[in-house]
C-alpha cells in the first residue's frame, strides 16, 4: 500500500517537474519598446558575408585581403570584423564603393565561392546565404530561344533576376546552402520535353 502511494507521488511529482521544465522553455522575456535609430543609420553602408566551408583560409585573411587594390580596390575606406560562425562584415566610408563591391559578386577568396549581400535589420539564422550567378543554359532549342524560356529555367535555379537571351544566360541568386542545378529538363505547352545544362560563371569551389 505504501509503495504505491509513493510511486503515485513520484509519478506526479516528475509530472510537474515536466511541466514546470515546459513552461521554462516557452517563456520568452519581453524587451520594451526602444528606438535603435542609431544601430540602423550605423549599419546602413554594410555588407555581410558567409563562408560555406570549413577549409582553406580564414575568415582574418578574407578580412585583410579582400579590401586590397588587386581585388575590390577599397583599402583605407573599409574595415572588416569577424561575427563568429563563418559570418563576416564588412563597413564602408563611401556608398559607391559598396555598391562597387556588390557589382563584382560572385565572390571567391582563395577559390572558395562565399556570399555578400547588404545587411538589412533580419534575425534569420541563414542570412547571409545568396550569392547571384550568371548561368549559362545549353541545350536550348533555337525555335525555343525566347525570353519565357529563360525566365522559366532561372526560377527553378533560385530567385530570377534577368535574362540575356542571345547569350543563352540567365542571372539568378542561388541559396548558398542548396545544392546547386548542373541539369535539368524543361517542357514546353505543346509537350515538348529538352534536357538542358548549366554553367554557372565564376564558380569556384562551393
């Protein structure tokens, strides 16, 4: 009898203890209303980065090379800080040399491919993990050559930004942490079935 008393005790004692441990991990702490106007207009001329592979050179070197002369010419203008976890920033003095560091993406340091995007105010773990590519799509039928086509095959690569169809190219932002699309096959309204390959532009190692 009293061994099952106190297995019933036990039995509810664990059941709070549970229940108090749920209720810990759902509490969130409420942070009042404040103005981080400051924090904003700070890191207005900012680029972010990711490295997406463990090997190769560090985040340091990327930092002190990246700025120099060779590569985006805007050393003296720019400081760079390690954020921890393969992510980066960069804080320029001058808006044109940040959009001039934008225009060179893809970007690559010791021939490793790694994002850059303006920081924008965003608590997403994955950012920053877009990285825009030129991709050349081969295999395309010439009486198929149409802007439609294009577009259509740069949606299922990533995010479609623009289309040079003489040049059988599409530009996209690929997710940095998806495989990327070395092939694929498109249809077309009539039933039309091709299969097609892509070539992204200054790709690296990724």
């Amino acid at each position: 009898m009293n061994r099952q008393f106190g297995s019933r005790a036990r039995e509810g004692n664990d059941g709070h203890t549970r229940r108090r441990l749920k209720e810990n991990e759902e509490e969130i702490i409420r942070v009042p209303a404040f103005d981080n106007s400051d924090l904003l207009a700070k890191f207005k001329q900012t680029l972010i980065g990711m490295m997406f592979h463990s090997d190769g050179r560090s985040v340091e070197a990327l930092l002190k090379h990246m700025p120099k002369r060779r590569i985006w010419d805007v050393e003296g203008r720019v400081r760079g800080t390690n954020l921890g976890n393969n992510k980066f920033h960069f804080d320029f003095d001058r808006e044109e040399d940040l959009i001039k560091v934008l225009e060179k993406r893809p970007c690559h340091f010791n021939k490793w491919s790694f994002s850059l995007e303006r920081w924008t105010p965003t608590i997403k773990e994955d950012f920053p993990n877009s990285m825009p590519f030129w991709a050349v799509v081969s295999g395309v039928p010439i009486h198929y050559k149409k802007q439609e086509t294009y577009e259509s095959v740069g949606k299922a690569l990533g995010v479609f930004d623009k289309s040079d169809v003489e040049g059988s190219r599409v530009r996209v932002f690929v997710n940095g942490d998806l495989p990327l699309k070395f092939e694929c096959k498109i249809g077309f309204a009539n039933g039309d079935v091709v299969k097609v390959t892509i070539q992204y532009e200054d790709l690296y190692r990724h």
